[in-house]
C-alpha cells in the first residue's frame, strides 16, 4: 500500500476581519499518496493557490491540520516552515519564476544557492530528464515559455523532494508544451513522489491520475 | 545528445557572490549610465566647490599680504558660493529623490525574485545578504570609477579659469570629500541609481 504523503483535513483559512472577513478555504479535506499525481481544478478565486500554500508551508491556516510525510505543517513555526519547505516541497509557479540574469543550469541550481553542495551534476542530469540539455547555458530570456516552465521544474526537482506543488504550470504555455510538461509530470510521479497540480485547464486534469474539484473553498468530490 | 559540464573556477556555478555579479552584469546598461551621471555630478560639484575655495584661498592670501581684494574678487566669491550652496542642496535632493525611486522600482520589479527566494525555504537573511551584496558591490564600483574620473578631469579646470585672473588650485579638498560621501551614502543606501528600465526589462523577460 502507499504511503500517504500529503493528508489535509479540517482546513480552513481566513484573511481580514470584520466587513472584510474573506474565507478563502472552509474546511478542506484530501489525501495524496506516493505516486499520485493529482489535479484541484477550480476557478480563479476557488482557493487553489491558497491551499497549495498552506500545504508548503508558506502560509499558516487558520484552522485544521497539514500533515507531510509524518510532519504537521500547521503547527511549525516560520524558521521551521522555511526548513521544511527546502527539504520537503518543490515548487513550479504559473509565470516560471526563474532569474532572468542566471542561465538555465544556475536556474535549477538556485536552491543551493547557500550551500557549499555542489549539485552541478544532478542539475544537469534533470536539464537531461526535461529535455534541455543542450541549452543549459541559456538565459531564460532566450528560452520559449515551455522550456522555461521545464526549467522551473527541474529546479523544483534538485534537492529530490518528495512532493511537487505545482499552480496553474501550464497556464503560460501552448497545449504541446503543456502536454510535454504532463508527460514529465507522469513519469516523476511513477518513481513515488507526490505531486499536485492546480489548474482550471480540463485537459490537463484528464492527464492525471485522480481530479479534485474546488469551490469556493470547499472541496467538491472527485471528477 | 552529448553535453559537457560547465566549467567554473569556483566549482559551484552558483553562489551568492556570483548571483550579485550577474545581476549587475545583466543590468549592465543602467549600470553604465547611473556611473556616467554620479561622475559627471561629481565632476561638477567639485569643481564648483574648488572655484569657490580657490577664490577664498587668493582673498585670503591677500589679505595676510596686507593688500585689498579687489571688488570683483570678491562679488565673485559671494554670488559662486551661494550659488554653489543652492546647487549642492538642489543636487543632494535630486539623488535622494533618485534613490527612492529606484527603491520603488526594485521592490515592483524584484518583489516576485523575493518571494520565489522565500518559497526555496531562503530565510529574509539569505535573501537581503544577496540584495546587500549587489549594493555593495556597485557601491564600491561606482566610487572607484567617480574617483578615477574626479582625479583625472579636476586639473584640467584651472585653465579654464586662468584667462579670468582666478588662481585655482583643483586639489582634493574638504568640500570635495563631503561631495564624495553624499555620493557615495546615497549610492550605497538606495543600492543605486540604475534607471527607469530595469522594472519593465525584468517583466518581459522572465518573472
């Protein structure tokens, strides 16, 4: 049987007060296991990125409980969140997010920007595995929008976490693209890590293993 | 497909040192016109601050010499100095004003840089060490190339002044260090004038 990698129950979040009193998430519950790759679809303003970042630990919620891999998210606090956070969770955002003044390889290496870790030869192996090998040397800004979110998320894969977040990947990119980017997706979650994806794109969702519809902060059951 | 291993002279391809270089080196192009405009300013600056004690120098020697300084000696000294206090107050408040744009703009422009650092698990330390140590190093650029442009142009405007009967003497006094630290305070504390493009360049290309 696999194990559980993310398990969410109870969650809710709230941001202001008063007359301003928003609930972005009202008690969300799910489980993802090893080998998962899961889709939240919803639309903007469900609360996808919100629960991603209360699952990375960016954000506290407000009630409920974050378990990853054995660790209770919710009740870390910031300095351990941080550290939890480099060891534990790989993050691909929509807009890439990549340096526009470091080439691709320095790109993947980032997150051992402080370490004295020399991650070169992993870094290039994952080039490798997304297909950009031979553009290591690249700036982003001479890479298509696919090639950057394959970057992305080879640097999200470098320190060999054992869960991928990743919020509407291929929101910037052309339906090839983002079909190539699924592949990869398919084939990191055959080796055992968890990953999940928000997205509002049907046809991304059909390419994962198991869709989970959000709405307006609440879960609203498989598809 | 075949592929080498970059080779570096650190080992590492990345470290914190390196990504500062790169950031500078990327913004190369506002980076040269910010070091153009602080050595022309400061060009000027000194070299109103050195007509003004040049000219109080020769008023003084003259008097220590028991002669009178003639009028237009001195109507000369009065307008340049107050002149020369206006424009140095007018020029401070025009770098400040530079700075805090250029901080606006950076915090627009970098903020996503900052956040994607935070969520690799980088703690506040980490990310403001390597904000700090881009200003750093263009704050130590900047003063070594306004310095060397200061040295080499100051004596040429003696002459300049010559055919006026005006004996100045462009060496580094006490007004041209305090223009030096102005420069350099500001540089240092707004991380650098870089210029209006840098917000827009990042956008287009990746964040």
């Amino acid at each position: 049987m696999k194990e559980s990698v993310v398990l969410v129950e109870g969650v809710k979040k709230v941001y202001g007060s008063g007359r301003k009193r928003v609930e972005a998430l009202r008690g969300v519950d799910m489980e993802v296991k090893g080998g998962e790759l899961v889709a939240i679809m919803g639309p903007s303003g469900a609360g996808k990125t919100t629960l991603l970042n209360i699952i990375s630990g960016i954000e506290a919620p407000t009630k409920g409980k974050v378990t990853v891999r054995g660790i209770r998210v919710d009740s870390l606090n910031e300095r351990e969140r941080r550290l939890f956070r480099r060891v534990n969770i790989g993050y691909v955002f929509q807009n890439y997010n990549l340096i526009p003044s470091l080439n691709a390889l320095e790109n993947v290496l980032l997150p051992s920007l402080f370490s004295e870790e020399d991650l070169s030869e992993r870094a290039m192996e994952l080039l490798k595995m997304v297909g950009l090998q031979g553009r290591w040397d690249h700036l982003p800004g001479e890479l298509s929008g696919g090639e950057r979110q394959r970057v992305a998320l080879a640097r999200a894969l470098l320190r060999n976490p054992p869960l991928i977040l990743a919020d509407e990947p291929t929101g910037n990119i052309d339906t090839t693209q983002a079909g190539k980017l699924m592949r990869i997706l398919r084939r990191i979650a055959r080796e055992g890590k968890a990953i999940i994806v928000a997205t509002h794109d049907p046809v991304v969702a059909s390419s994962c293993h198991r869709v989970l519809r959000l709405r307006d902060g609440k879960m609203g059951g498989r598809m | 497909m075949s592929f080498s291993m970059p080779q570096t002279s650190s080992g590492r391809p990345v470290t914190p040192l390196r990504y500062a270089f790169r950031s500078l080196h990327y913004r190369k192009g506002g980076l040269l016109r910010a070091l153009a405009s602080l050595s022309l300013l400061l060009i000027y600056l000194t070299v109103l601050g050195g007509v003004v004690e040049g000219v109080d120098r020769e008023i003084t020697e003259l008097s220590e010499a028991g002669e009178a300084p003639s009028k237009d000696l001195l109507d000369f000294r009065d307008t340049m100095g107050s002149w020369y206090t206006f424009t140095f107050v007018l020029y401070s408040l025009l770098m400040l004003f530079l700075a805090l744009t250029y901080f606006s703009m950076v915090a627009v422009a970098r903020g996503e840089e900052s956040h994607l650092l935070k969520s690799l698990g980088f703690s506040r330390w980490e990310v403001d060490t390597l904000f700090l140590l881009e200003a750093l190093l263009l704050t130590c650029l900047t003063a070594v190339i306004s310095l060397a442009v200061a040295i080499v142009f100051t004596p040429i405007f003696p002459r300049i002044f010559q055919p006026f009967g005006i004996q100045f003497r462009a060496t580094f006094q006490p007004l041209t260090f305090l223009q030096l630290t102005l420069v350099l305070v500001v540089t240092a504390s707004a991380g650098a004038v870089l210029g209006g493009e840098i917000s827009q360049r990042e956008r287009r290309v990746a964040v």
